[in-house]
C-alpha cells in the first residue's frame, strides 16, 4: 500500500520527472528525490537528469501493475491537501485490487453520510492517481463518473483489474 507522509515540502525542492508508457498513453510521475508528488496524464517538464531510485522504483511497479503482476503499490507518496482530503485519500488506498466502493461508501467510511459530490470533489483533487487508486470509485449505481485521466481511461483501469460491473462490458 502506498504510504503518505504529510511532512511540508521545501518550497523550492528540485522535482525529478520520470515518463511511463503505459497502455492507457504516457504517465509523467514526479518526485522530490524522496517521495512521489504526482502523477500526471499531460506533459511535465522533464529535467536531463539522472532519476532519484524512488521514480525508478515507482517506473518499474508501475509497469508491473500494467502487466498483470503487480496489484498495489508500496512506494512512498506526498499528498498536500486538506484534511477531508487526506482522509478521502487514505480510504482510496484501503480499497482491494479488483473492488469498487461509490463515492457514498467512501464518506461512510471516513464518518459521513452526505458526502458523496465532496468525496469526488477529493477524488479528483488526487495528485497521485493509480497509485492512489481513485479509479476505483464509482456512482452508487455502478456508473462509471468523472476520472481526471478520462473516463476511458478509467474502464481501461477497472477493466484491467476485473472490476467493472458486468452490465458495464
């Protein structure tokens, strides 16, 4: 499971930019050297540079997870947000591989009853999507709604870890 650490960034840290082909298109997964920041569907700089071990890392279990052999993520990540968020995030994390939970789920677990359009607001805040698989989140009635990536990429995801719905296919 990913780790967040929720430590304060320094504000002018170097950022190191790492590019994933994957089947869903290139990922652009960022890192102070230390800790993944984000992980983008759209271009981020990239620095000539050689890439810290934690995006060599995040690079190689991410090509796994494409590959079919890998179902979670251990890699330490960095999510600034507020603390509704961090909670969104944390519960995101707790969902299995091949599972989904609606976004009413999700604010039953972190306490509330009412929160379904703020948890997605919180999903689509993610900075760290995959790893931090909001991709699992769905509508209570098992439709597939908003995904920062596409909503093709999100069926490509669910599908890839046999979660979709059936009436989905």
């Amino acid at each position: 499971m990913a780790r967040i650490r929720t430590n304060t960034p320094t504000l002018f840290a170097p950022f190191h930019v790492v590019v994933v082909n994957s089947p869903i298109g290139k990922l652009w997964v960022e890192s102070d050297g230390a800790l993944i920041t984000r992980l983008s569907f759209d271009a981020l700089p990239v620095r000539a540079s050689k890439p810290p071990a934690v995006l060599k890392e995040a690079e190689r279990q991410l090509n796994a997870y494409f590959a079919g052999t890998r179902k979670q993520f251990d890699l330490p990540v960095q999510q600034l947000g507020t603390r509704f968020q961090k909670l969104v995030w944390e519960a995101l994390m707790r969902i299995p591989f091949g599972r989904t939970r609606s976004y009413q789920d999700i604010g039953t677990s972190i306490g509330g009853r009412a929160m379904g359009r703020t948890v997605g607001n919180a999903c689509g805040s993610n900075p760290i999507p995959i790893i931090v698989p909001c991709h699992r989140v769905i509508a209570t009635d098992g439709l597939l709604t908003g995904y920062v990536g596409g909503l093709w990429r999100k069926k490509w995801l669910l599908e890839h870890e046999g979660a979709l719905p059936k009436e989905l296919f």
